[in-house]
C-alpha cells in the first residue's frame, strides 16, 4: 500500500486485501470453526506451514483485519487481539515469564494492572515498582534475572510521564524487553517503536475504539526486540523466524491456552471507531488542554494534573515525545469541598468509569478504581482524597468548560 497519511491508511487498509462481495467494511464472521476441502491442507494451517483459520479461539478473518489495522497504526510487525485491555496485558506476563524471572514496572499505573503484578509476584516472579520519570531509577532496579521493563505512556489517573526514551536505551543497552502500554496516548500521538519498545499494549476499549461499545485489548510486536536474546522461548517455537518468536508463543500459550479472545462482533466495533481515531484524539486532546487551564486557574482547585499545561513536571518531556497531551486529566479540589457533592452537580460530564469515550467521564479515583489497594499505595502513587479524573470527550469546548465551572459555582 502506498505511504497514505494515518487516517487514510488506517479507512482503507482492509480494502487492500481485497473483501468478499465489495463490501467496505470486513464483514462480521460468526463461525468459531473453519472447514477445509482437502484434509492435508488442514494439517499444514494447525503445523503452521500456511495460512489460514482453525479455530475461533486462536483467530478469525474480522479478528485478523483489525490486527492488521492495529498493525498498520503502531508500524509493527503483527498484532494479536484479546478480548480486554487487561487480557493482552496478562497474556505477557503469562506467555512470557517464568518463575524465578524479574520484572521491573513504573509505580505509576492502572489501578487493575497494579493488581495483576501482584497476582504475579505471588507465583514466584519478582516485581519491582520505580518511579519511571527518571530512567535511573529503572537501571538501579535491574537485576540479572530482569526479562522486562514495563511502563505506561501517561499513568492514570495522574498523568506522570514515563522516561521513555532513555529507558528504551537502557533496555536496549541491556537486552531487556520494554513494553510500552501506549492507551492513554494512542498510535495517533505517540508510537512506542520508536523509543525502542519491542512490544507495545494497546486497550482497544478506549480511544481506538473509542464509543465504549466494544470491550478488546492489543499486542504489537514492533520489531525493535531481538527475540534470540530472550532465554523463555520453547523450542517448537524457534522453527519460526526469529522475528516472530515472541508472538508466535504469545498466540499459542496465552491466547490459545488461555482464550482471552476477542470476538467478531467486538472487532468490527473496534475497527469502525478507528477510522476516526484522529479526528476524536485532535478534537479531545484540545478540549482536555482548555478545560485543564481553566480549573487550574480557579482558586477553588488545588491541583491539576495534565501534561500539556507548562506546570506538569514532565510537560517539557511529554512536548518532545507526542503529537498532543491527549484527553486523560485529574484535578483535586481545596479542603472543604467535597467531591461527590461536586461530580452530582455536573449536567454533561458522566460519573463512570471508561477512558476514551466520545463523552467526557468522570470518577473519584480513589473511592472507586483505587480503592482496593488501600491508602498507603494510593498515598505512594499521589493520588489524594479528592482527585477526580477526567477522560475529556469531543463536546463542544464552551459547553464543556461551562459545565465544570457551573458545578464549582
């Protein structure tokens, strides 16, 4: 295909493989199982020795079109798609990591992956939470045994921005997988492959999709990771090229093993929102950026978090690495408002607990999706009493800053 823009890639692309009937989206394809007229070609799709479909667990043609626009959009070698956000993440920790291994992740993350690195660390998987704003605390993490480095783009809910170019040199330096969980930017502002990340997660669920109609997670493999320098890979899985090592065993001992599969219909849901990708991350990212000037200059705020206002620590980093700052933001009010009271009187902004959305959303960080890990690790990770997170949508910008500003009032 030729170098289209990213939009025009990414409306066309499943054209380019041509589509039954003429049709201009790929169709939904229900079945979960995939017959063959000649016996010995079935044989050689489950060896591996041709492609094609075997089971509705390990793959499906609308599955397949969406990973190749997934592809297409992080510029990697292939994708696989999950069933969630939290599965693709899962399916590394699962496909990749044994016993004995060590692990080193940003402090600052999504509240359910926090979870998951403690489920691991309870098999017998080492996990080292830094403070990822500054490469040095990564390289003083590291350990022999370390088999990967993992770091959000943008940490929810407060927005800290990872030091991600130079942890991609040290990784890279080292031999050590980085993995890149590039949600809350998005392929649109920000591509992980190019600071070295050999793996990047996208959760499909949020601006990809970007209708909080369809739930799905992604794996890219963008090619900057020599997979010979992995010690976990099983040997039936070296017969493939070296490149396709890490997602040929991701594909058959997460996905297949464990089946956290995204369905057909999901993926035609997610594969129409991301034709407009750009279009929503432009329109939020400003509205993100206006509504965010506006609650920190009202005095009744006592802090906010967003990295395109000049007073975010890592602005000046988060302006050299992405397009634009993206639709996540966090504010906390003074002493002596209480934050239930001001989310009730909002009218447009709606008290849930998606990213992404078309809508603006809003939660109580810590009452709900942070509760879990009690005080001390909220605390840890700065995240106060009354911050609110805000997953700016694509509303008209007047009537949005109306709104936060009328419920101050």
């Amino acid at each position: 295909m030729k170098n289209y823009g990213f939009t025009t890639t990414i409306l066309h692309n499943d054209r380019q493989k041509g589509i039954e009937h003429g049709s201009l989206h790929k169709p939904i394809h229900t079945s979960v199982t995939f017959g063959y007229a000649d016996a010995r070609q079935l044989a050689s799709v489950f060896q591996g020795k041709e492609p094609g479909f075997r089971y509705g667990r390990q793959g499906n043609p609308t599955v397949a079109a969406l990973e190749d626009k997934v592809s297409k959009m992080e510029q990697g070698l292939g994708t696989i798609c999950f069933a969630t956000g939290m599965g693709a993440i899962g399916a590394v920790f699962q496909a990749l990591l044994r016993a004995g291994d060590h692990v080193v992740s940003s402090s600052f993350l999504f509240g359910n992956t926090n979870s998951l690195w403690q489920t691991v660390a309870g098999q017998g998987v080492g996990v080292d939470f830094v403070d990822a704003t500054d490469v040095a605390n990564v390289a003083a993490a590291l350990k022999p045994e370390t088999r990967m480095v993992f770091v959000e783009t943008i940490a929810n809910p407060r927005t800290q921005i990872a030091d991600l170019k130079r942890i991609g040199q040290l990784c890279a330096e080292r031999g050590i997988l980085y993995i890149v969980d590039n949600t809350m930017t998005s392929p649109y502002l920000f591509r992980p492959k190019e600071v070295g990340a050999g793996l990047v997660v996208n959760a499909l669920t949020k601006s990809i999709g970007g209708h909080g109609n369809a739930l799905g997670g992604a794996l890219t493999d963008t090619g900057a990771y020599d997979w010979t320098k992995f010690p976990n890979i099983f040997e039936n899985y070296k017969k493939n090229a070296p490149a396709q090592w890490g997602l040929v065993q991701i594909r058959a001992k997460a996905l297949r093993d464990f089946g956290a599969s995204l369905g057909p219909e999901a993926a035609h849901h997610i594969a129409v929102g991301a034709e407009t990708l750009a279009l929503r991350m432009d329109r939020t990212s400003a509205n993100a950026r206006a509504l965010a000037e506006m609650l920190e200059a009202d005095e009744r705020v006592a802090a906010v978090y967003y990295p395109g206002l000049k007073s975010h620590p890592q602005h000046g980093l988060a302006a050299e690495l992405f397009k634009d700052f993206g639709s996540l933001l966090s504010f906390e009010l003074k002493d002596g408002i209480d934050c239930f009271d001001y989310l009730n009187k909002l009218k447009l902004a709606i008290p849930t607990s998606n990213l992404g959305d078309t809508r603006t959303l809003v939660i109580p960080v810590s009452h709900t999706i942070f509760y879990e890990m009690g005080p001390e690790r909220r605390a840890s990770m700065g995240i106060a009493d009354s911050l609110i997170r805000v997953s700016v949508g694509i509303e008209d910008t007047a009537d949005l800053i109306a709104d936060f500003r009328n419920a101050l009032d």
